[in-house]
C-alpha cells in the first residue's frame, strides 16, 4: 500500500486525530473503486463524472495528490467528450489509470 504524500496536505500521520481522517478516506476508496469500475461497465459518463470530481476535490486534502490530479484529468476529459471511439478510449484508459492508482492505496483484508 502506498502512503499519503505528507508534504501535500496539512493533515498530519502521526496525529491521532488527522490519522483518522486519513483511514476515513482510505476505507471509502474501495467503494469509490467499485463505483468507477461501474459505471465504466455501465458506459455512464454522467456518474464517471461525478466520481472523479468528488475525487478531485476530496483526495488532495487527505494527502492523496496523485488520485486528485488523475481525477481532474478524468473530468476534463469527460467534459471534452466528443462522442467519437477515439475519445472514448482515451477515457477509458484515464478511468483505468484512476482505478490502478485508487487500488495502489488499499490494503487488501485479511
């Protein structure tokens, strides 16, 4: 599992308090996952939309830049869809940037 970036955010690992916002966050990723891999499955741009913006605005804050960046590249690419194959492939393989790199962050349950 990789770790938050600590220079990214002011949340602070080693607080108790800010290390459970932390774990907040992480333990909403694996359905944030689910839902991408989704709405991919299901073609629905409107949802793959609203999740990387969520992601976008959410994962920086909790030390998370890289999930962040991916996400608004996602949206923006999704905004500038233009219908064509080319297009949609290229979000495609945003999207599944965005899920290796979500995945790269969850622990696997015992």
């Amino acid at each position: 599992m990789n770790a938050p970036d600590p220079n990214a955010f002011s949340l602070d690992v080693n607080d108790p308090e800010d290390a459970e916002l932390i774990e907040y966050f992480l333990g909403e990723l694996p359905e944030k996952v689910s839902a991408i891999a989704s709405a991919l499955t299901g073609e629905d741009i409107k949802e793959l939309g609203r999740i990387a913006h969520q992601l976008k605005g959410a994962a920086p804050g909790f030390g998370f830049p890289a999930i962040g960046s991916a996400a608004d590249q996602l949206e923006g690419s999704i905004r500038e869809l233009d219908g064509t194959v080319a297009s949609m492939k290229s979000v495609q393989e945003e999207v599944e940037s965005l899920l290796s790199l979500c995945q790269s962050y969850i622990t696997p349950k015992s």
